[in-house]
C-alpha cells in the first residue's frame, strides 16, 4: 500500500506545480500586454497597411502574368487551326470541270 500512497502523492503535487506554473504564465502574459498595448498597436497597424501594398503589388504582377500566358495560348490554338486548315485543303483531292 506505501506504492499506492506515493502515486497518488505524486499527482497531487505534480497537478498543484502545473497549476502554479499555468498562474505564473498568465500573470506574465498580462503584464506584458498591458504596458506596451499602444507600441504594438501602432506596429500591426503599419504591418498590416504594407502587407496590403505588397499583395495588391503581387496580385497585379500575377493578373499581368495570366493575361500574358492567355495570349500565347490563344496564338497557339489559332495556329493550330490555320494549320489544320492547311492540312485539309493539301489533302483534299482537287475537283475537274467536266
């Protein structure tokens, strides 16, 4: 029964340190938010106004990308159906006037 006894003294302690330990990091949390809440404030307002630059900048640079790569493709189809088109007209057998 000693065995038993010490498990369960154990896990009581351990509990009542993670408790402690759990207190000890939210009183450290709100101290640190509290006193500098207005630096920080002004630092993710800044961050977030050029965050929104640098993505406006690269959503115009992959629209420009996207239209460049449409017009290939569209050359490349139009292509592909004048030489089709050639194709048939040489393979076509030629009609004689009678």
């Amino acid at each position: 029964m000693g065995k038993q006894h010490k498990t369960t003294v154990k896990r009581s302690r351990r509990k009542q340190y993670l408790k402690r330990k759990k207190e000890q990091v939210k009183a450290s949390l709100t101290r640190k938010v509290s006193a500098p809440a207005k630096k920080t404030a002004k630092k993710a307002a800044a961050k977030k106004v050029a965050t929104k630059k640098t993505a406006a900048k690269k959503t115009a640079a992959k629209k420009a990308a996207v239209k460049k790569v449409a017009k290939k493709a569209t050359k490349k189809v139009a292509a592909k159906k004048t030489a089709k088109k050639a194709a048939a007209k040489k393979a076509a057998p030629k009609k004689e006037a009678e």
